[in-house]
DNA sequence: GCATGATCATGC
DNA sequence: GCATGATCATGC
C-alpha cells in the first residue's frame, strides 16, 4: 500500500501526485479491459491507484476518514477555459430509506459530505488511461452552502414522501439535484408511497455548483457577487421567498421608475439591460455574476407581457444540431437540460402610456408533465430529421416545414433560429423535397400562452 | 390578431 | 464569425 488509509493527509498526498499526469503514466498498461462505459476512469483509478475494488456500498470509499473518491470530467470552453463537462453524480437516492431519514445523520451526508475530487481533461475517443488529470481537490461542503443543500435534500425527501418520486425534476433544486441514472430506456424503481414506478435517481451536484468548487480550488472564484451575506436567514426562509421579497419595493414601478430608485444610469437599450437590472434590484455588482444563481444553474429570463397578459414573444433556446438530435437520448439531451432546469422570471408589462412595469417575479421549473410533452415536440422533430422530412411546400421566400408548431401541443413548438434562411447546420439525412444536405438553424420555444397560464398566471 | 417564418443586435 | 437572446414581417 502506497498510502495509508487511516489517514487523510497521506490519502490526499498520494492523491494529489496525480496532477499533471495520466493513469498509464502512473500504473503502466493495466488489466483495461475489464471496464467499459463511462465509469471507466473512476473504476480504474480506484482499482489500479488506490489498489481497492470498486465498490457501491453505502460507506464512503476511504471509511477510516470518511472520504469519498469522486473523479469527473472536465472540457474546454473559449479561451481554454477549463469547466465541468457534466454533473457530479453521488449516490443513488433509496426512496424506501429517505422517507425516514433526517439530512444530519442522513446515508447522504455519511457518503458525500467530504469530497476527494479528481479532474481529468475529457477528450472524445481516448482511452480513458490517457485522460490528463488536471487538478485534484479535497472538498467539505462549507456551511453557508450546507443550508441550501440541507433545503435541496429536504424537498428532494417531501417530494417522496408525497408519493411523487416518479415526477422529481433536477430544476426542483438549488445546489444538489436529482438527476436520472441508468442506462437507456430507464432503471426503474419503487417508491413508498405510490404503486407507480419512479426513475432510478442520483444525488448529484449541479455543474453549475461543480464550476464554483473548481474556482474555489484554482482561487479564481473572485468573479461573484453573493445575495447573501449571511445565509442564516435561510434557516427560515426559502431562497425563493427571499429573493422574491427583495423584488417587492419595485413591483408596479416602471423601468424608469425603478432606475431612479437604485440610482443607477443602465442604458435601457442595452441587450443585457434586463438582467442588469435584475442584479441591481438584488444588490449584486453589474459585473460580476449571481453566486446562488451560477451555482444551481438558473436562467434568468425576462418577459414582456402585452394585451391579456400574454407575453409578446415566445421564449427562445439556443439552436440545436440536427445531428446532435439523433445522437441523443431523451434522458442525456442537451433539450432535456435546458428544459429542465430552474428559471427565474421577471415579468414586465406595458401600460398605457407604454412604459414597462414591473409585475411580478418567480422561481420556476417545469413540472414533469409538461416536460413530457417537450419530450413529444422533441421525438417528433427528431423522427423528422431521421426520415429527411422537413420541407412541407416552398411558397416564394418561404418554407413550410412538418415541424412541430404552437398547436401540437399547448407547451413548446420548434421555429427558425438563425441570422437568415441560409444560416444553416447539416442534416444527417438530405430532404426529401429539396434534397438540400443543410437546413436553416432551428431551435425549441416554449409557447407565450403556456408561459402566461403555466407561469405568469400560476400561483406560488 | 395570431401563427409561423425570418432576421436583428450584441458580445465573446 | 458565431451563439444567443430578442424581435420583426407576412399571410391567412
């Protein structure tokens, strides 16, 4: 044993000689084989560095010092910066146990409340020994974001005990989700309190909370500005109450009205207007970003509502590829994510002389059933692009398309997203009319009148 | 007036 | 140069 595993300091050295390295350079060609998939590299790291069998017993993997081993991927975004390629999945949440467990003393707690984490740089169609290990950190969940993740666990363990395990979303959460785990098609289980079978879940760490544990560990988490300087008013309050209540000296002031308040000369044309002023309102610097929102990946969207409260435009997300869209599993999708995470909307409305009023804000993530019928919009659009049948008719300048539209179902429906017509991404099958190879760039939209009944309008 | 296709503006 | 959030334009 090259490591004592009694004692944290010697666990954590031995780890840290990881860095800068592969596992090839460090154990040489070993028995790879016996692994696969995605866990590959945490099988090996564990089985031929730390020289211990993977396991999946409820005892974090170190139970001497009570450390877990945790190894996730990294990817490289603009200007080589390093982020989290994806979630941190922790154990899989027992619905027949939770129900009766308190968060201090919880299996949750026991296995993941220290963290040994080991980064590797994720590249596509590498063998998993030849990742490079780009920094390795030891992580205890500090206490100012235990109160949150206390408040995650407790919602994820009402919504069991409700008999609602089958409809828990990642988006219901701030800092520590419930993220689907198992396979294609799904891994099934029972719950307490309803017949109905529910997904098999993981607790999981957002990568949004991931990235602030990587700057916290390269001393580059200088960039946020935090709602809260002292989290202990969330031993009562939820996030949610809280932020709404720091909306409330604003509502029905208009824009201009609001500006005046907080003193400040944003140019309302600004394209980052909007979000601008939604830190002001919560005392956070222009530049820098919203902690708690980074962390639980939270979009904020702004809304202008018009006659009958119905917002001006359908709410855009980014174009997808339509190659990517066959690539994908509903469960792994990108369009799953973006659907599923929480929002926080800020809702404007034009009076009578036309001014923007402020009207009301609200945390919102979308419930499961409506999720469902995303998921229809998706495997229609995705059977489209499979068959290459995406053209209806050419009229002049434009083309109908068999996409699905405002009317096939009242949640979500798919419309160009491009600089014009000839912004295009390849189609994995040509079309059948035009035989074209590429087509215009095209995204999912949630529906105005579902985002005034199912949101606007919603109570709390 | 609404649904749907097309495009703009900004920032990285 | 492109991704993204936002908005315009047209025809039924």
């Amino acid at each position: 044993m090259q490591y004592n595993s009694a004692d944290i300091k010697s666990i954590i050295s031995y780890a840290k000689k990881l860095e800068g390295k592969t596992l090839r350079n460090l154990c040489g060609d070993v028995l790879e084989n016996s692994y696969s998939g995605k866990g590959k590299f945490g099988q090996l790291l564990e089985k031929f560095y730390f020289n211990y069998e993977p396991n999946s017993v409820a005892d974090a993997d170190f139970p001497e010092v009570g450390v877990e081993l945790k190894s996730t991927p990294l990817k490289k975004i603009k200007g080589d910066k390093l982020v989290a390629k994806e979630r941190l999945v922790l154990s899989i949440i027992n619905y027949f146990e939770i129900v009766s467990q308190d968060f201090d003393t919880s299996s949750f707690i026991k296995k993941n409340s220290h963290l040994l984490l080991i980064f590797y740089l994720f590249e596509k169609d590498i063998n998993a020994l030849d990742y490079l290990i780009k920094m390795v950190g030891d992580w205890k969940i500090p206490p100012q974001d235990l109160i949150i993740i206390k408040q995650d666990w407790e919602r994820i363990k009402s919504q069991v005990a409700k008999g609602k395990a089958h409809e828990l979303s990642e988006g219901d959460t701030f800092y520590l989700g419930a993220c689907t785990k198992g396979g294609k098609g799904g891994n099934y289980r029972g719950q307490p309190e309803s017949e109905i079978l529910a997904k098999q879940r993981a607790f999981s760490l957002k990568q949004g909370y991931l990235n602030h544990i990587i700057a916290v560990i390269n001393n580059s988490n200088d960039d946020y500005g935090r709602l809260f300087t002292n989290t202990n008013i969330l031993k009562e309050q939820s996030i949610e109450s809280v932020v709404s209540d720091r909306f409330i000296p604003y509502l029905n002031m208009s824009v201009f009205q609001i500006l005046q308040k907080v003193e400040n000369k944003l140019n309302p044309n600004a394209k980052n207007f909007y979000a601008s002023l939604t830190k002001l309102i919560l005392g956070v610097q222009d530049e820098k970003e919203i902690e708690e929102f980074t962390k639980a990946n939270i979009a904020i969207k702004t809304v202008r509502l018009g006659d009958g409260d119905i917002p001006k435009e359908n709410i855009s997300f980014p174009a997808f590829k339509y190659d990517e869209l066959l690539d994908e599993d509903w469960d792994e999708s990108t369009i799953k994510e973006q659907f599923e995470q929480k929002f926080f909307f800020v809702f404007f409305k034009y009076n009578h002389q036309n001014e923007l009023v402020l009207k009301r804000v609200k945390f919102w993530n979308m419930p499961y059933n409506d999720l469902e019928s995303v998921k229809m919009v998706w495997s229609k659009t995705k059977e489209l692009v499979e068959q290459g049948n995406i053209v209806k008719e050419v009229k002049g300048k434009k083309r109908l398309t068999y996409f699905p539209s405002t009317k096939f179902n009242g949640v979500a429906h798919i419309r160009p997203h491009a600089q014009n017509s000839k912004d295009t991404y390849p189609l994995p099958t040509a079309d059948k009319l035009t035989g074209s190879q590429e087509y215009t760039k095209h995204s999912f939209w949630l529906n105005n009148k579902y985002v005034r009944n199912a949101i606007y309008l919603s109570p709390e």
